[in-house]
C-alpha cells in the first residue's frame, strides 16, 4: 500500500497518549512488563520514563512526539509490514507515518515475544 499525505496527517495529529495505553494493554495481556515496553520506547525514542509520562500529560500528536525524540540511528534496521505497509517502502516524505509504524513494529515484536536483544537492534560486526 501506499502511503498518502492524508493519511500521514492524519496520524500526525493523533494525540500520543490517547495511543499508549492500547500498546501497554496489548504488551500487559501477552505477558510483558512495562519496563520492556518503555525499554523499547526509551531505544526508539530517547525518552525515558519521566519525559514520556510528561508529554502523554501534555497531550501531545505523534508529531510533537516523533519531532521531540531522538530517535535511535539503526532504526532503519526495523523492517516488515505493518498495518500493510512495508516500512521500509514508506517515503521519507512520510516521516512521521514511517516512524509511526517502526514504533508499533517494535511493539509488535515485544508482543510476540521476541527477544529484547532482536527488538533493540544492533549493527552486526
């Protein structure tokens, strides 16, 4: 599928902590802990604990949060589809969407129960 600038938009402007608790509920019922889930966003994001619970306190849109984030120089390493959209064919025009989708690929994989090592990738040697 392709990407549209509506659609990138429209997640945009999604509000970040209307979206967390349905990755954590997620996370919670397939047996992960919430220092695995913030693990993974402090890797993908930079954020610790305290700025994340300051920016869903905050109410920010995916793009505030993906525009305030450091996000992790090999997290063009996380590939596949998601939501039908290969991530790694989405068009850097499309930033916020493509980092969008690599957050819930990795939430994804925590999911399903891959491990830690895997999720938080690593350049090969």
């Amino acid at each position: 599928m392709k990407v549209t600038t509506e659609k990138n938009e429209k997640v945009a402007e999604m509000i970040f902590s209307e979206i967390y608790p349905l990755y954590w509920n997620r996370l919670e019922k397939n047996g992960r802990t919430k220092e695995e889930f913030h693990q993974v966003l402090e890797w993908f994001t930079g954020y610790n604990e305290n700025k994340l619970q300051s920016l869903i306190n905050e109410k920010v849109t995916f793009r505030t949060f993906f525009e305030q984030a450091t996000i992790h120089p090999n997290a063009n390493m996380i590939k596949g589809v998601v939501c039908g959209y290969r991530i790694e064919e989405i068009e850097d025009e499309f930033q916020v969407y493509k980092q969008c989708r690599q957050m819930e690929k990795l939430i994804d994989e925590l999911a399903k129960g891959r491990k830690m090592e895997k999720i938080l990738r690593k350049e090969k040697k």
